[in-house]
C-alpha cells in the first residue's frame, strides 16, 4: 500500500513491506554501522531498561521536581527509553490504552490510512519522520497526537 499525502515521494508503510514476503529489508530502513545498535553481552546494564521512580512528584518539592527531570532528560539522551513506575494510572486505563492501539494497528491497512499523517504536522498514522532526502527510515509504523501544549491537540 502506497501513499502519498504531501510527501516528497510516496510512502510505503512498513506493515505492507513486511507482510509483502520480501526477504531482504530495504536498503532506506539499514542503518549505517555506526548508527547501528550494538548488544555488549559483557554489561548487564545495557540488556536492562532504566526505572524512573515518579513517586513523591504530587507534593511542591522543586528539588525533586527538578532532580526527576534531570533524570528523566540524562536518561533520554543516553539510553533513548525508559520504564517508569509510581505514575499514578490505574493498571486498567493502562491496558484499556493499549488494547485499543494493538486493535488499531491490527486494522487494515485501508482503515489505517483514513488516520495517515502529513509532514506538515506528522499527526496520525505513519512510517517516517522527516522530509530529509535519502534519510534512512525507521522500521516502524506509529500513531503520532499531540496532548500537549492544548493548542497543538487536534480532536480530528
């Protein structure tokens, strides 16, 4: 399935490309060597997701306002994720979320592409990030909204 919604060149979205039965990835989805991920079996820590602890966060205290930010920020640039507990969700609203995305990404692929973004806003369903020529691609699909600030949220 192929669209085209402003981008410089049509999309392909990355659940087509893996259900197409090619059996070679795409050379706009390899990484260079350097960009590459790599596995150091010798460190335990790098198999493991960091835990940021947002416990405490309801009460005035800037100091652990800002020492959870700085965590948070420190952890983004050197491990790109994390886990993060004590957030005050309930576990329901959690998996009620996530039932209902697994069910939209099991949509097809027609009913998928109602939601596809634009690069204007990159708002809604999609494969790429980006309008670089030639810039290697994610090999993902995602659902991209805004929720904050409330100017940028779009109910549509």
């Amino acid at each position: 399935m192929v669209c085209a919604r402003d981008w410089p060149k049509p999309v392909v979205r990355v659940q087509s490309l893996s259900k197409s039965g090619k059996p070679v990835i795409p050379d706009r989805y390899i990484k260079p060597p350097p960009d590459q991920p790599v596995f150091n079996s010798s460190s335990s820590d790098d198999i493991n997701i960091p835990v940021i602890d947002l416990d405490g966060l309801t009460n005035d205290d800037l100091t652990l306002w800002e020492s959870t930010f700085n965590e948070i920020s420190a952890t983004c640039l050197e491990r790109g994720s994390f886990q993060v507990i004590n957030h005050g969700l309930k576990t329901e609203l959690v998996d009620g979320v996530r039932d209902i995305w697994r069910e939209f990404f099991h949509e097809l692929m027609d009913v998928k592409q109602q939601y596809a973004n634009s690069p204007q806003t990159y708002e809604g369903y999609g494969s790429r990030l980006g309008l670089e020529k030639g810039a290697i691609l994610d090999w993902s699909n995602y659902y991209f909204h805004h929720y904050l600030p409330p100017p940028l949220k779009d109910h549509n």
